[in-house]
C-alpha cells in the first residue's frame, strides 16, 4: 500500500495547505493547494491499482535459505529427591 499511502498524504497536504490559505487569506497560494488536492483525489486510485498489482503478481524465484544443521540438545537430567527431606504436609496453627 506504499503508493496509495503516498497518494493520501499529497492529499492530505494539499488539504492543510488549503486551510492555512483560508485562514491566512493568501490568495497567491490557493492554485498551489488546489492543484495538490487534485493530484491526490487523481492519484488514490492509480495508486492502488499499482498496489493490488504488487500484492497479486508472484515472485520470479522464491529466496533460498541455506540448510541448517539440526542440533540436538541433550535430555536434562532427572532430579531426585533428597532422603533426609520430609515431605511438604501442611502447616498446623
């Protein structure tokens, strides 16, 4: 979606350009601002065809990973109980 983004922001700068031309009142910049608007209204749809045709076109060649040595880990070992220990009973009051 990086070109339908793109088209979105000069959209969405020509739109603050118009608002600070309207609240400035300068006359001189309200074809710059429009203009803006227009190329990203214009460009939105250009955009996300080019995006769609991105996402569906398949990869010429699939990237090679290199084979990976499987390394095994050995089992841990099993703890053992200590003899003298009691076991865990409850605590009385």
């Amino acid at each position: 979606m990086r070109y339908t983004k793109t088209a979105l922001l000069m959209f969405g700068a020509g739109l603050m350009l118009a608002l600070v031309v309207v609240a400035a009142e300068l006359d001189r910049l309200e074809r710059i601002a429009s203009a803006a608007m227009a190329l990203g209204i214009a460009a939105i749809p250009i955009g996300m065809a080019i995006d769609w045709r991105l996402a569906t076109r398949a990869p010429a060649h699939p990237p090679r990973r290199p084979a990976k040595s499987r390394s095994r880990k050995p089992a841990p070992a099993a703890r053992r109980r200590d003899p003298s220990r009691k076991p865990a009973g409850r605590k009385r009051r």
